[in-house]
C-alpha cells in the first residue's frame, strides 16, 4: 500500500473505467466520476462490495471515494453503469 501522500496525489498513476468490462488491477483508491452502479468490487479476487456499500443495487453518487480498509489494495471493479477513476 502506498502512503498517504503518494496516493491522494495520484503518484502512481490513474486509470478510467468507463465500460462494463472487468478491470483487474491492484489499486489503493478510486474516485466516482458519475453515479456509478458496480457489480463488483474486489479484494485479492473476492467481491467485497457489500463492505464498502450499503446498497448494492443503487448508484454510488460522483465524487465518493472508496478506500481499502486493513492496509490491503483492492483487486478488482466491474460496472453496471458510470465510471470511475482508478487511484494505482
């Protein structure tokens, strides 16, 4: 995991989800960019989504940020619709 520092200002590099196409990658950090409705949201390839949000049916409003908890990078997302911006 990156530090603080390093991953609020993007050191490592961002990548956009715009499509409904899996993304595997490690990632500290992802920033909606439109109300985005995920199907996943993984963590060393299992889907953790209903630990970061409530109501997994619904669209996660533009301009949350989702987090790891436990010093761990998430592994994966996959969108139903909208888009977000992977923090690396």
């Amino acid at each position: 995991m990156e530090g603080y520092l390093e991953t609020i200002s993007a050191a490592q590099g961002t990548f956009i989800v715009n499509n409904t196409t899996e993304k595997t990658t490690n990632f500290d950090m992802l920033v909606v960019l439109e109300d985005t409705v995920f199907t996943s949201l993984k963590v060393a390839g299992n889907d953790v989504k209903s630990t970061y949000i409530a109501d997994t049916a619904a669209a996660v409003k533009a301009g949350a940020i989702l987090r790891p908890t436990g010093g761990v990078k998430f592994s994966g997302v996959q969108l139903t619709s909208g888009s977000v911006a992977l923090v690396l």
